[in-house]
C-alpha cells in the first residue's frame, strides 16, 4: 500500500509539473504573438490574436495554414516598403520581426512563480486527497490500484474540462492523454486479468470523454465535418479504441467484478457504452473489414454481423442483471436516457445484421435475428416507454432506431406478410424496382432485391428437397 500511496505521490508531482508547463508554454505564446503583431494597430491585433486562439482550439490545419499566409503576405508587404532601402535590409527586419527579447520568456518574479506553482500544489494535493478518501476505502477491492485511480481523477478533471472546450483527440491535449494513459497502465497492473474492472478504468479515464456526446472524432470526418462513409480510411488509433470498447463489453459482459461499486456501475455505463460501439462499427468502421466503413461495404463481408450479434446478447444478459441488482435498477429506471440507449443499441444492432443478411441473401422469415425486432420495436414505441419521458428534440434523435429499421419492416411485410413497424410508411422501394442487382450497393433499398433473390433461391431449393429433386 506504501509504494502505491507513494507512485500515486509521483504521479500527483508530474501532473502539477505539466500544468505549470502548460500555462507556461500558453503564456509565452500568447505574448510572442502580441509581439510579432506589435507593429499592427491594437484593435486589429486584439481581432487577430482571438482568431489565433480560436483556431488554435479548434482546427490546428487551419491554423498552420494562416500561420504560413499571414507570414507571406508580411514578407511580401515587407519587401513592398523596403523596396529602396539599402542592402541588409531584409535580415535586420526578419530579426527585429521574430526574434523577441529575453524578457519575454519571463513571466513574472521568482517570488510569483513560487506562490504559482506552491498554490497550484495545494489545490491539486487537496482534490487528490478529497478522490483517495472515496476510493482507498474498505467498500473498495484491490485498494493498491485504488490509489492510481485516485491520482488519476485528478488528471481526468482537467482533461474533461479541455476535451469539453476543443476535442477530446485535439493534439494540444496529447501530453495529458499519454501520462493519464501512464497512471491507468500502472493502476490496471495491480487488478487480476480475469476481472472485468480495466474495462471501467478505460471508460472513465479515455472512452468517456467521447462517449458523453457520442463524439465522433474528427479523424473520422472530412474536411465538411461530415461522417466519411466512403472511401477514407479512419485513423489507426481510432479503430483501436474500437476494439478496446468491444473487448470491454465481452469483459464486462462476461467476466466476474468484485469491486461491488464498479459492479453496480458498469450497468450504468454499459447502454451508451453499447450504443457508442454500434455507431462507430457499423456506420465507419474499416479496420476489420478491410474496406472503407460505408455500409455499402459492411453489408458485403458476412462475418462483419458477428461483432454486433454479440453485442445484441451481451446487451440482453446485462439487462437480466441489472434487474436483480435493485440499486442498479432503481438508477436506471429513473434514468429513462439509459434505457433509450439499451434499446436503441439492441434495435440499430438488428437493423445492420438484418441488412447483412439482406445482401448475402440468407433474408429468413423465421430469422431469430428478424423475431426479435418486433417485441423490441413495440416496447422502444409504446405509451409509456422511456422515450416518452425525454424532450420532443430527444425523442426525434433517439427515433433514428424507426427511420433506420424502415428497411427491414418493408421487406418483413413484402415477403413475410409481417406487419409494419412504427416508423415504415414509406413505399420508396418500389420507385427502385428497376434498379440493377450487380453487386454494388448504391441505395439502401437495393437491399429488398438482394433478400428477394436470396429467399426466392431458398425456396426453391427447400421445395427441391421436398420433391426428391
């Protein structure tokens, strides 16, 4: 317990020490490009430095990109002005222009800095010490690694601020993300692999912060900012926090927990975990399929449904759980957005593996997979569902389980004779009949011909067999 209290200790140091340094390195900045622009009027000069800020927050291409005009256009208004100046010009004004005074890299007296950096100790060492009361506690199992998380609440508090304002993969925040990745790493070592509690670990300290908005990062969208469904690859660490979330469902799924806090809270946490997963696999995933994440390409690779099958049961047992853990129970039904999110994940599930097997043409009428959508789409729509207990924007959003299932209710009803879902009440399929069947997936509603062909094959095959044939 006394090395652990003490590597917490270390951590605690390294985090005031980065943030010294980072307030640090935002002075310096802010003060350096006040004294490259001193020459500009002051209101013009204020405007810039908040657009550097700006930009610096939330796009640093574009950033890079000003930075690079901006100091073209100076040169050439330089040599514009200078145009008859005597030889040496040019290197005198880019010294006098870039190079700063030795002031400048001074921000203040000995004596502030001191009461800076002691004050900033202080605050820090009070919070840490307010975590590891909550957490190093008789309530709590393996109590050395307790002392990480601890620490690690600390980091995670500026970290959630940051990510709030900018993006939680924003570069500038990279050096925070690498020592909260050190503190889980050390704290994770001490917890025995075959308990599920790294899981919880991962989703408070990284996938949360993605999680609370279902932010979707920005390496996976184009330069519109909308979701690349197409052709572009997503970025290789984004496909790896994918399969971490994956390995943490099946972990917390299936694997046994015994700290009891952490047991009652991965029912909280597993909905949206659930729901995060599925928008990211089936919408841009790319990784393991080997193509670009549009589902055009998802539905053509049989096995891409195994990972969201999966999902579906793990969802259905977790809910069987938390059912007989009254406290778990009693926060979730008094939070109607988790319940949203369970049956919303289990319904979008279904409508990928359903449009999967559309395409592959093993489309069945008595499909579990396909059985299962009806019992879910009646309660996700009735009178007093959880939905009903959100705002009207809430319920248009969460709804996307309807839109998106218009699919397979058109050809459940055309070719199973099964009633339609809330949301189906569209006949635009047959304004696509005429499509061609080739292979390549240009409009979702190709799928019915692809499940048409496939279940007409089946038929005919079965009959065969009947006949002796």
């Amino acid at each position: 317990m006394l090395n652990s209290l003490f590597g917490a200790f270390l951590f605690l140091l390294l985090i005031v020490a980065m943030l010294v340094v980072y307030v640090y390195v935002a002075t310096i900045v802010i003060r350096y490009t006040l004294f490259f622009l001193r020459y500009l009027k002051p209101i013009t000069r204020t405007i810039i430095v908040i657009m550097f800020i700006l930009v610096t927050m939330f796009n640093q291409t574009i950033l890079t990109a000003v930075g690079i005009i901006w100091f073209v256009i100076w040169i050439i208004y330089l040599f514009y002005k200078n145009r008859d100046s005597e030889k040496g010009w040019f290197k005198e004004k880019i010294k006098d222009l870039i190079i700063p005074p030795k002031e400048m890299f001074l921000v203040g007296s000995r004596k502030t800095v001191m009461l800076f950096v002691v004050g900033l100790f202080l605050i820090n060492t009070s919070y840490w010490l307010k975590e590891r009361a909550e957490w190093v506690n008789e309530k709590h199992a393996y109590l050395d690694a307790k002392e990480y998380y601890a620490v690690g609440n600390v980091l995670l508090f500026y970290r959630a601020i940051s990510a709030s304002i900018l993006s939680p993969e924003n570069n500038l925040l990279q050096p925070l993300e690498w020592l909260q990745r050190a503190i889980v790493s050390k704290g994770v070592s001490l917890i025995p692999k075959e308990d599920a509690e790294w899981a919880m670990w991962e989703y408070r300290f990284f996938w949360y912060l993605y999680i609370r908005n279902t932010h979707i990062p920005k390496q996976a969208h184009n330069l519109l900012g909308k979701i690349v469904t197409y052709n572009t690859y997503m970025k290789p660490w984004i496909t790896d926090m994918l399969d971490d979330i994956y390995k943490g469902l099946d972990d917390l799924a299936n694997k046994p927990m015994k700290d009891a806090v952490f047991e009652n809270e991965k029912y909280l946490a597993y909905p949206t975990l659930g729901m995060y997963y599925d928008f990211g696999y089936a919408a841009y995933y790319s990784k393991n399929l080997n193509a670009s994440g549009s589902m055009y390409n998802f539905v053509k690779v049989e096995d891409a449904i195994i990972p969201l099958q999966n999902s579906v049961r793990w969802m259905e047992k977790m809910q069987s759980e938390w059912e007989a853990h009254p406290e778990a129970l009693k926060e979730i039904n008094a939070k109607p957005r988790l319940q949203i999110a369970q049956q919303t994940t289990i319904l979008l599930n279904l409508m990928h593996i359903l449009n999967n097997k559309m395409y592959q043409g093993t489309f069945r009428c008595d499909d579990p997979w396909l059985l299962k959508v009806y019992p879910y789409s009646k309660a996700f729509n009735a009178k007093d569902a959880p939905l009903t207990k959100v705002s009207e924007e809430e319920q248009f959003i969460y709804t996307v389980a309807n839109r998106q299932l218009e699919m397979v209710s058109y050809t459940a009803y055309k070719l199973c004779g099964y009633e339609r879902l809330k949301g189906d009440t569209s006949n635009i399929v047959e304004e696509h009949k005429d499509d061609p069947v080739d292979g390549n997936i240009t409009i979702v509603y190709q799928l019915y011909y692809y499940a048409k062909k496939g279940l007409e094959e089946h038929n005919k095959t079965q009959n065969q067999i009947i006949r002796g044939e």
